[in-house]
C-alpha cells in the first residue's frame, strides 16, 4: 500500500475503532457511518481522502480492517473497537486451537488471569501461528499461546469470526491456555 494510503488507514482505524469524535462523527449501534459523511469530515479537518482511495484501502488493507455495507454507502471497521459497538456476529463453531501473540512482558498477568479483553470489546485470536507472531511482535519479545478454543466452547464460552477473519471472545481463562513458543 502507497504511503499515503497506509497513512488515511492509520487514521480511519482510530476514527472507526476509537474516536469517530475526531471527525465529528458518530457510529450507529453496529459501528456504521455513511461513506459520505466520513469522507465530508476529512475532508474538513486534513487532506481528503476520495472515494477511489477509500475504496482501495478497504480492498488493499493486508488485515481487511474495513468493511462497506453491501449497497457501499457505509463502512465500518471489522473489529478491534474500544467504543460499544454490537458488529451482531453470529455465534461460530471454532477450530480446535487458536492463537494469540503478545510479548513476554505480559505472561506474568496472563498466567494470573488469562487473556482479558482490556479497553477492546474482545480478545483476538487467530487461526495460523504466524498472523499471532506478527501481532505479538509490535510489542516486544513474541510468545505464541495455544487456545484450546474448542473445549473452551464445550465449557460454554462463545466465539465469533468477524469480516477479516478475526475470531474474538470475551475472554480467555488461563487453564485453556498453552505457551508455545518464545523468543
């Protein structure tokens, strides 16, 4: 993705996930905003960002962070809010393992907890032990944990998978969790 478009994403990512505030925006129950309103209202407060180019950052991001409506005149992030929002996901029959990265410094609260969902509305997982290195590692040394998501949901946990592919849940207690890997 072209520099400016990784910047207008950067910025589309606090606004839709954290702060639509910033714009003077405001997302319905399910985290939607009208394409033309959000494109309005940068276009007010920092170089606009046209149509095309948003277009080409909902189909160009590597971790699908946005979604259009399916008649396009909304978009909304795919998951990762910090503000309520309700993105009614269906309930979802997950693999037998997850995986989260995060980096050493915090197993020391997540074998006295388990995963929390802090300021976020869920934990996320992953399905491939990769995609959970590359988040873990923009926050230190990385350490893989195994979820063992399927006895997780036999003990009666839900689990979703939003547009991009991102399974959350609520939380993580740690007797379903296993370290696999450090560095």
């Amino acid at each position: 993705m072209k520099k400016a478009l990784i910047k207008h994403s950067k910025f589309l990512s606090m606004v839709l996930r954290h702060d639509p505030g910033a714009l003077g925006l405001s997302l319905d129950d399910a985290g939607w905003v009208e394409v033309e309103r959000l494109l309005d209202a940068c276009a007010k407060q920092r170089p606009a960002i046209t149509r095309e180019a948003l277009e080409e950052i909902v189909a160009t991001n590597e971790k699908r962070r946005f979604a259009f409506s399916e008649d396009g005149l909304r978009i909304r992030a795919s998951q990762g809010h910090s503000i309520g929002v309700d993105l009614a996901l269906p309930e979802k029959q997950p693999p037998e393992y997850l995986f989260h990265g995060t980096a050493s410094h915090y197993m020391g609260s997540i074998w006295a907890q388990g995963l929390l969902r802090g300021k976020r509305d869920h934990v996320h997982l992953s399905e491939e032990q990769q995609t959970a290195r590359q988040v873990g590692s923009r926050h230190g040394n990385v350490v893989i944990l195994r979820v063992a998501s399927q006895r997780m949901q036999e003990a009666g946990f839900c689990f979703y998978q939003s547009a991009n592919g991102v399974w959350l849940t609520d939380s993580v207690p740690v007797e379903f969790l296993d370290m696999l890997s450090e560095e």
